[in-house]
C-alpha cells in the first residue's frame, strides 16, 4: 500500500510511503520477543481502548480542537504524547511501531482524515528508524485470535460523592458565595477523554478533582473564587451562568486554553 500525503498538506511536496500490513501472528511474535522493540498505537476511540486494548500500547487520540488547528499536519508530540515513549522511539530504541484502528485490512481502507491516517502521516514526516506496519484486521482481529493478550473489559464504576461540602479535601464553604443545589452535586459529565463539564461545588472538591486527574479549569463564574491556584490552572470567565450573559465574546479565549492544555493532555473542568 502506497501513502499519498498530498491531501494532507498545502505543499506541492509530494511525499509517498510504502505502508506494509502485518497479520496477528507476527504482531504477537514482536510482543512476546525478548527484546521489547515493538511500539503499538492504538488508533481507535478512548471508550474503544479503554473497552480492550494490547498491554502496553498506546491510544493514539487527539481532540477535534486540535485536529482543526493543525490542518492534517499534526506533530510527533500529538500521536506519541507520553515523553519517555516518544524519546525512545526518536532515539531507535523501537525497531518497529504497529497501527491498529477497529478492523481496517490496509491503509486503503482507513479514512482519510480519521486518526490511523493522520498518524502514518505524521510518523512518515518524523522519520525515527523503525519499521512502519498496519495490523491486518485491526484490533478485532487481534482480539478474536488472542483474547489472551488483550485487557478485559472492567466493570463501570459510578463516581460516589458526598453531598456535603465539608468534605475533607474540599474548599471551605465559607469563603465562597456559591451555591450548588443537591441535584447538581452529582459527578462531572465527561465531554471528551480528560474534558469534563462540572459545578461549582464540583471545583471546590480537591479529592474529586484529583481522583479525576484534573489539572487545569475554566471558571465560567463572576464570584466563584479559584480554590486550589497553587493545585491547579485556571482561566477565569468572568460572566453570569443566565441567558442576558454575552458569553460568545469569550469564546476565542477559552477555545485557546482548551487549545492549549489539550495538547499537553491537561483535563479541564467548568465550573458554572
């Protein structure tokens, strides 16, 4: 199978990269070799990945913020975001690094914007040394072959939190002039992998929001104070929660922090 990256740059460089398939049984010979130079992206959707996935790959994921900002010519840092991985594969630590989406059987049959594609582009521009394969099948394939080299899927578990904000962890709930009625004071909705939507009292909640692995939140308050600057980023909105708040003008700013803290993989949560 034959690359074409034309579609994926403004360029008139042509760039074009013979992409081989390899089938399960020499993906679990790579994985069961004594020397671990096999890198495995995983470019299926985080519930997918976190459904099943091979031990010790890597979900390839990137938000559509960041998708649309890069135009198709996403960075190395995008498809390998864990420092030490991607150092070992820039320095030929790996001798070869396998894609897997659901079920594709090449890359004629991957779409042309989906994350596969995109991450074959950007290995090809980032050449590291290694070997470039496709898993023929997918990780359906894989998973039907070798259940045993696969996670299984774990139960779902609710997110349990106490009413009260007294709560050790939270914020003194004497210092803010918020006020969440107990039917919000459920968990966060999760938007997207690592971008939740939450509640004032949500962001007062230290022990939730670490439980969580939030690192840096909007505060979309005119006097919800940020509890926890010395914990957390923060980026504040300073705009009433009501239908007369001209909100939009905002806009820009926030979509820049997202932006920007989604590349490094930062949660974010609103607090309202």
């Amino acid at each position: 199978m034959y690359l074409d990256l034309t579609f994926l740059s403004r360029r008139p460089t042509m760039v074009i990269m013979e992409v081989p398939t390899i089938d399960c049984a020499s993906l679990r010979g790579l994985l069961e070799g004594d020397v671990p130079g096999c890198l495995v992206l995983d470019c299926r959707s985080f519930l997918s990945f976190n459904s099943s996935h091979i031990p010790g790959s890597t979900n390839v994921r990137f938000s559509t913020i960041v998708r649309r900002r890069a135009r198709g010519g996403l960075g190395l840092e995008h498809i390998v975001p864990n420092e030490d991985t991607r150092n070992r594969l820039l320095s030929g630590k790996y001798q070869s690094v396998v894609l897997l989406d659901d079920r594709s059987l090449d890359l004629s049959q991957a779409k042309k914007d989906g994350t596969l594609m995109l991450a074959v582009t950007a290995l090809c521009r980032d050449r590291c040394g290694a070997s470039m394969f496709i898993l023929k099948g997918g990780f359906d394939t894989f998973s039907s072959e070798y259940p045993e080299m696969c996670t299984k899927p774990s139960p779902p578990q609710g997110l349990s939190l106490p009413l009260s904000s007294s709560h050790p962890g939270s914020a003194d709930p004497s210092c803010s002039p918020c006020n969440t009625p107990l039917y919000d004071q459920g968990g966060p909705v999760e938007i997207l992998p690592f971008l939740y939507l939450g509640s004032a009292y949500h962001a007062s909640r230290k022990d939730m929001l670490d439980m969580l692995g939030i690192t840096a939140l909007i505060n979309v308050s005119a006097n919800c104070p940020n509890h926890f600057e010395d914990s957390y980023l923060y980026k504040s909105i300073p705009v009433e929660d009501n239908h007369k708040a001209d909100i939009s003008s905002w806009f820009n700013e926030a979509i820049e922090f997202i932006g920007e803290h989604m590349h490094h993989f930062y949660s974010l949560n609103y607090q309202m």
